[in-house]
C-alpha cells in the first residue's frame, strides 16, 4: 500500500517539473512592467522640466524680493542722491505706516532686466523704534501680474535699523534712569544746542527719574527753557538706554581693538579717535541689580585729559580733575563729577543696582560743564548704514 501511494504521488507531481510555456508569461509580465516603466518616464520627462522651470522662477523671485531690500536699505542710507529716500519727508516721517512714496509706495513695479522685477514699501510702522523701518519687498517673475497673481513670486518682510548699533538721541545732556543731586552754583547744563539731525536740540537738560535736588544756582538751559522748565523727570528711559544686543557690539569691537578692560580704569586712550572703551566687570558677568560691589566695574579719573569717543562701564563713574570728554559717558550704575570738568556730548547713568538704595546717586559739584552735542553722542566708529535687524527677516505669503 505505501509503494501504491509513493507511486501515485510521483505520477501526480511529475508534471510540475515540465517548464515548456514558461517563458511566455514571464515574457509578458516583464513587458507589462517595462511598458509601465516606460510610462512613467515618458511622464517624468514631459513634467520635469516644468518642474525645474518653477523651482528656477521661484528662486528668482525670492532674489528678487531680496533685491528690493536692497535698494531700499540704500536709499535711505544715501537719502541725499538721486533715487534715495527722505528721512524726514512728509508723510513718511509720522510714525503712522505711511509709504515712502515714489518707487517704495509698495505698487510701483521695479524691472531688473529681463528677468521680472519686484515692487517694495518702506514704512515707518508705529511698532517701529526712532531708527528702525519696516521694509516689504515682493519679487515676480517674468514680469509682475497684478490681475490673477499668477506669475512667481516670493515676498520677504524685514525690520532695517540704521547702523550694527542705533543712534542714541538722548532728550537730555544729562540722563539719569534714578536719583541726582546737583551741588554748587558752578554747574551748568546747557541741551539748547548741538541737536541732531533733523530734530530739534533736547527742551530739557537734565532727566531723572526722581526728582532732581540741587543747591545753591547751578545754571539748566534746554531749546526754548531754563531753570526748572530744564528739569524732567520720566518714567519712560527707553530713550537714553542702549539695548542689550548694543551692548554687547560695543563690548566686542572693544575686546577687537584693544580697548576692553575688566575692573578698575584710571585712564583713558587719548587722540583724534574716536574710541570705544568697554569696562567690564571683573569676571566678564552682566552688571546686575545683584552685582556685588567688589566684581564692579570703575573708571576714575582725576588727571588732565582730553578724551574723545563713547566709554562705557560696568560699575561707576568718578571724573575730577580738569578733564573735557567729547563723546558719550555711559555707566550702568552712578556718577560722580567734580572739579573743573567738562563734557561736550552726553551722560547717561542706568543705576541698575543703586537706584533707590543711596541717597544721592550722581553727584556733581564745583566748576563742570555739559553740552549737549549730539554729532559726539553718536561718534562712534560704526558703520551708520541701514542694515537688517538680526532676527526679523521674514519670507511670508501673500504679495
């Protein structure tokens, strides 16, 4: 029975090891596959290049955007040529989203060649710093289609400041983010002149942020006031403060030039300049409401010099001596001045740690001088063109 059954089942699967008539369903399987292949890069090869085309459109488009951003960082940068924008034209310069007109009113369509060209608005938004402008810029290729937006195109925003650092334009000769006491009858601050430009000299000499205590008849001159209509106090010091990312350019070109130093100064470079001179703490640290006393950061000076550029300090500020400083004193805690002193320029005191904590945080007494000029304010060795602000470069729908 079991060769029977062994018998049976070789009879049976015999067959199975005949391959005569295979060849032909493999032979239409693979033609099927091929013929399916070939299709597909048929289509491919139709699609490709209209692929390849947009992406080459598109990219255009952006630069061309980008080139809109350009331009319009030179023309205000070079406000005074042909073709640049001005600062102070009306309505651009009302803080209110007005266009700059002519070829930056954002519809006006620039051409760039053959390629296609880009329309661009620039606008003093009201979210907008004193020196910063928003900049939007579309670019469209082969040409702009304003009825169905169907050409390419690519559209970039961006916030643009004048300069790596911004101009200070401090509405005071004397600016003070606390407490300030004026000794003796030989101190003077005068603002009434030497403004920027396009604006007028600051009203007020002297801004504290409580209220100023003098003695004697010390002598206050703003545009248009003196005496005790020279006095402000405020509670908005945004206008006399760098910004923290300022800051830290000042600290780097410092540290890049040979112009940096941690603790206690006593001296100043002295020359044509002007110099940026960045006093820090002693262990490198931001100076703090929590810094203590002996990390500060000093200048004191009590010789005869002559010292023209920007310093800022870490800590505080002590000038005597018979010393003019033609520029920016700029302390991130106190001052003190006496002697027979002399600033043509501007002082700022941030009192970031000893606001409330003494009783006189700037103290000037004998015979000083403040002017008010802002062309030393902003004597800083930096470039003054406009420039993206770092962080708000945007690519965004729409056109």
């Amino acid at each position: 029975m079991p060769a029977v059954l062994t018998r049976t089942i070789r009879r049976t699967l015999r067959p199975l090891h005949n391959e005569r008539g295979v060849a032909l369903p493999l032979a239409m399987v693979s033609l099927v596959v091929l013929t399916a292949l070939m299709v597909a890069f048929a289509v491919l090869a139709k699609s490709e290049p209209t692929i390849a085309a947009n992406q080459m459109q598109t990219a255009q488009a952006l630069r061309l955007a980008d080139s809109g951003l350009q331009l319009a960082m030179w023309a205000m940068t070079n406000s005074t040529s042909s073709g640049g924008i001005n600062m102070g034209a009306a309505p651009f310069n009302q803080h209110d989203g007005s266009n700059a007109g002519g070829n930056f009113d954002g519809t006006t369509f620039v051409s760039v060649g053959g390629t296609g060209g880009f329309t661009v608005s620039v606008t003093w938004d009201p979210s907008n710093g004193m020196y910063e402008r928003t900049v939007t810029a579309v670019g469209w290729t082969p040409s702009r289609d304003a009825g169905t937006y169907a050409n390419s195109h690519r559209k970039v925003q961006a916030i643009v400041q004048q300069g790596v650092i911004t101009p200070l334009s401090l509405p005071c000769v004397v600016c003070v983010a606390g407490e300030m006491q004026v000794n003796g009858s030989s101190a003077a601050f005068n603002s009434a002149s030497g403004g920027c430009p396009g604006q007028n000299p600051p009203a007020t000499a002297i801004q504290t942020v409580q209220t100023l205590q003098y003695n004697a008849s010390p002598t206050f001159t703003g545009y248009g006031t003196s005496g005790a209509a020279a006095i402000g106090t405020t509670t908005d010091t945004s206008g006399f403060k760098y910004s923290p990312d300022a800051l830290a350019n000042f600290k780097a070109y410092a540290q890049a030039n040979g112009t940096y130093y941690q603790g206690a100064v006593t001296s100043l470079p002295t020359g044509a300049g002007p110099y940026v001179v960045y006093i820090d703490t002693l262990d490198g640290t931001t100076f703090s409401n929590s810094t203590a006393t002996s990390n500060d950061g000093s200048l004191s000076i009590a010789s005869n010099i002559t010292f023209n550029g920007t310093v800022i300090v870490n800590g505080t500020v002590n000038l005597s001596g018979t010393s003019t400083f033609n520029g920016l004193i700029y302390s991130l805690n106190d001052l003190s001045i006496s002697g027979h002193v002399t600033v043509n320029g501007g002082l700022v005191s941030e009192n970031r740690r000893d606001s409330s904590s003494t009783n006189i945080d700037t103290d000037f007494s004998g015979n000083v001088q403040m002017n008010y000029n802002c062309a030393n304010i902003r004597n800083i060795p930096f470039s003054s063109a406009w420039v993206v602000k770092p962080g708000t470069y945007l690519e965004t729908s729409g056109y």
